[in-house]
C-alpha cells in the first residue's frame, strides 16, 4: 500500500511516463510470452516427431535381426544414433519385454525395464524434467515383435530458450528506452498546463486571492476546458466573497450589538440571583430569629407556667392534673418543633462556631429524622470560611440531604469537603436510583438550580453526575478572590 501511495504522489508527468513504461511493457511481455509459448509447443512437437522417425527407421531395420535372433545385427543399427548428439540412450526389446539390444552414449551400463505401454499403442511419449521418452512397437506381419525406446535430453530446448530470452530482454530494453525518450519528448504538450494549472490553484490557496488566473493554453483539449472552468470557478467565488465579505461585516456590527446588550443584560441578572439569594438568606435568618425571640419566649414562658401549675394539679383533681401535663408535654413539644425549624431555617452554629459544627449538628439530625446514615468527611485544613462560602455549602448539603431523603431511595449517604490553598471541594454522593437530565436547567428542580446559582455567585463549577448507580453533587469553588467572612454574632437563644 506505500507504493501506491507514493505513485500517487507523483507528478502527472512522471505518472504519464510510468504508464507509458508499463503500458509498453505489458505489451511485450504478453507477445514475448505468446512467442515462448507457442515456440516450446512446437519445439516439443518437433522433437518427439523427429524421435518418433527415427524410432520407425530403427524398427523396420531391426526386423531381420529380431525373427534371426540376431542382438549384433540390431547393435550396429543402434550405433547409427551417433549422428542425433542428443540421444543418449536406446534400447530394443523382444516380444516378452525383454532386452534385446542397446545403446549408450557416452558407456555401456545396465539396461532399463521396459515401460509400460497398453497392447493397443503402438506408440507413446513423455516428458520428464530435462528429457523426452519415445516408445514405438516394431510390427511384422500384424504382430508386435518388438519394441524400441529411445531417450534425449532437452539441452537444445534449454539453449534454445536462454536465447530467446536475451533476446527478449534486450528487445524490451530498446523499446523501454525508445518509450521513456518519446514519453519525455512529449510529456510537456499535457503535464505542463496542469502544472501550471495547479501552481495557481496554490497561489489562490496560500495568498487566498481570487483576482490570480490561470493561462490559458489556447488549444482544444480537455485540460484547456478544465482551465477556463477554473478560471470562471474563481471570478464567482471572487464576487460571492465580496458579498459574504459586506454580509459579515454588517453580521459582526450587529452581533457586537447584541452581545453587549446580553452582557449587560446577563451581568444584571447575576446581580439580581446574587441579590435575591441575600435576601433570602437574611430572611430566614430574620424568620428564625422572630421565631427564637418572639413565638420561642413565649412557648418558654408557657411551659414555665405549666411547670408551676403541675406541682398544684394534684389539688384539682386527676382530671385537671392530666389536662395540665398533657399540656405541658405539647408546650415542650411545640418548643422542640420551633427550636428545629429555626435552625433549620438559620442554625447560630453557623455564625457562631463556624461551618463544621453547623454541619455535624444538621448531619445528626437529618439521620435522626429520616433514618438515612451519613458519612461526614471533614479534611483537619477546612477551618473558618468566607461567610458566603460558608452559607453557600450549608445549602447546598442541606437541599441534596433533602432529596436524597425524598427521592433517591438510598440507604445511606456521603458528605466530603476538602480543601486547599486555592478552593474548596465539595461532594455529595449517594446509592439511589438516580435521575437523567441532571444537565438540563430546564428538567432539574428549583432546589438544584438554587445550588447552581448560588456556586455560580462564587466563581466555582457546579457538576451532577447521576446514573442507576447513584448521584453525586460536586462544587469547586475557589477562596482566593473571597474575602474571609466575619463570625456573625453570638445569638441570644436560650432553646
């Protein structure tokens, strides 16, 4: 496959002469081949005729010294092959196949058995690697009395075949040379206006100018076709390109327009989700301070009240005593109820200690409640955040807890945050059943946007990886442009 490659790599020049060569070639091969073959047919032909005469003569001749038993008479006709310098080998056997008299070129040795020939050939040949056989029975009287068997090599074939193929070669050299002198005389009348053809077409492609023309010829021909199409092929893109040129100018001013207005328009929508994410933060922080300062007082006061009231109720009667401790076991509930849903909705751990009591505080509650066990994984680094960041992962924890305990129907869950000195690492991760979609905005919850958002603010990368294996919720988010938070100030709460 290389060579092909390669050939195609040539010039059209180079390719025409190497057709030309092949072509001559392939012609010459297949007449030398037809030659060779037809002269080994006829030379095979002649021989075993030629042998097959001589057989006869040495048959007729042999009769007389086959009916008198006479091997001396049959020698001496043998002896005559000494003209044929290419028999080296004759034998005459009697009517039982046996030897009867032979001849050796070069020195008497042992006679060979006689093939075997069917009764109803009075002839036979063949041909083994570098000799040729003839058999030929002798027949007197319509009976067979004897048989001759000759053999010759096939040097003649040889040299006769060595010098036709030097022949040959020396033929296809003359006529190569003659074809490589034409083809290169001649080559230029169509390799060079492609080459010139394609000089332009680099011309165009390097400078990418489409005012460039290509020569024309002047003929007839193909190639001068292909140059005037490419000539006219280049004034069109020439025109179309002034046009599209204007178009995407005009395009561009407008883009311009309109990315500047999205810009303007994206940058106020950030600043309105980072405003309203503030707001909503403080509200809660406000709800839960109503609820500490206002119900939460009360409800204290109450159940102080009941507390009072129980060590009287056994005066009242049982009635009135179990009225009075149910009540105050309902006050203290109630209590119970508004303390979690005020931390819930702002826990003071978070201003006060910091995001890692925050965490393990809402982390126990949240298995307590829902029976759900979580693995915290807090790294010894993690410390004292920004406040924003701070707010931001208790969020983000406390709304994929959330679902994970409504929708993912996982047995248990994970929590990792790690940090370095340039961000913050957060992974939340369960064995539920997962969801698709998790990339879509459109097709995700609001609490899920709420926690892209509110990553988004901060600069970090917000990722949902989820499959029928579980989901994990990931954020990076960077603290080197975060100014680090101030501790919010110790609350007063006494529930």
């Amino acid at each position: 496959m290389s060579g092909v490659f390669k050939f195609r790599d040539y010039s059209i020049a180079n390719k025409l002469t190497a057709m030309n060569l092949l072509v001559s070639a392939a012609a010459l091969l297949l007449a030398c081949a037809a030659f060779f073959t037809y002269d080994l047919y006829t030379f095979r032909v002649n021989i075993v005729r030629n042998l097959t005469i001589q057989s006869e003569i040495i048959g007729a001749n042999t009769v007389s010294a086959l009916m008198f038993n006479d091997p001396e008479s049959a020698e001496n006709t043998l002896a005559a092959l000494q003209a044929s310098p290419h028999i080296f080998y004759a034998e005459i056997y009697d009517a039982q196949g046996r030897p009867f008299a032979g001849y050796w070129r070069w020195h008497r040795r042992q006679a060979l058995p006689l093939p075997q020939v069917a009764e109803s050939q009075e002839r036979a040949h063949s041909f083994d690697s570098d000799q040729v056989s003839v058999i030929h029975s002798i027949v007197f009287q319509n009976k067979r009395i004897g048989t001759v068997f000759i053999r010759s090599d096939l040097k003649s074939m040889t040299t006769r075949l060595k010098s036709y193929a030097l022949i040959v070669l020396g033929v296809l050299l003359s006529s190569l040379l003659a074809a490589l002198f034409l083809s290169r005389k001649f080559h230029g009348i169509i390799a060079d206006p492609v080459m010139s053809l394609a000089e332009t077409a680099r011309v165009v492609s390097r400078e990418k100018s489409y005012s460039v023309r290509a020569a024309a010829t002047g003929n007839h021909d193909e190639v001068s076709t292909l140059i005037e199409a490419f000539n006219e092929m280049l004034s069109q893109i020439q025109q179309r390109d002034k046009a599209l040129q204007q178009a995407h100018d005009e395009l561009e001013g407008r883009v311009k327009e309109r990315t500047a207005e999205l810009g303007i328009a994206q940058e106020n929508l950030r600043a309105l989700s980072g405003r309203l994410l503030r707001m909503r933060d403080d509200e809660r922080r406000h709800i839960a301070r109503e609820l500490h300062d206002g119900s939460g007082q009360v409800l204290a006061a109450l159940t102080m009240n009941l507390s009072i009231m129980q060590g009287e109720a056994d005066k009242w009667g049982p009635k009135a005593s179990k009225m009075v401790n149910d009540s105050l076991e309902l006050a203290r509930t109630i209590l119970k109820d508004l303390r979690t849903m005020s931390y819930l909705l702002h826990p003071p751990l978070l201003d006060e200690i910091g995001l890692e009591s925050a965490l393990r505080w809402f982390v126990q509650g949240f298995s307590e409640r829902s029976s759900i066990p979580v693995d915290l994984q807090l790294t010894p680094e993690l410390g004292r955040l920004p406040r924003e960041l701070e707010i931001a992962i208790f969020r983000i924890v406390q709304e994929s807890l959330t679902n994970i305990h409504r929708h993912s129907g996982s047995t248990n869950a994970a929590i990792s945050i790690s940090r370095d000195s340039h961000e913050v690492r957060l992974e939340i991760s369960d064995k539920g059943t997962g969801f698709s979609d998790s990339s879509n905005p459109l097709k995700v919850g609001v609490g899920i946007q709420g926690m892209q958002e509110r990553v988004r603010q901060l600069g970090g990368e917000f990722e949902i990886r989820s499959d029928a294996q579980g989901t994990a919720v990931i954020a990076v988010i960077p603290t080197e442009k975060l100014d680090r938070g101030k501790a919010a100030p110790v609350s007063n709460h006494i529930f």
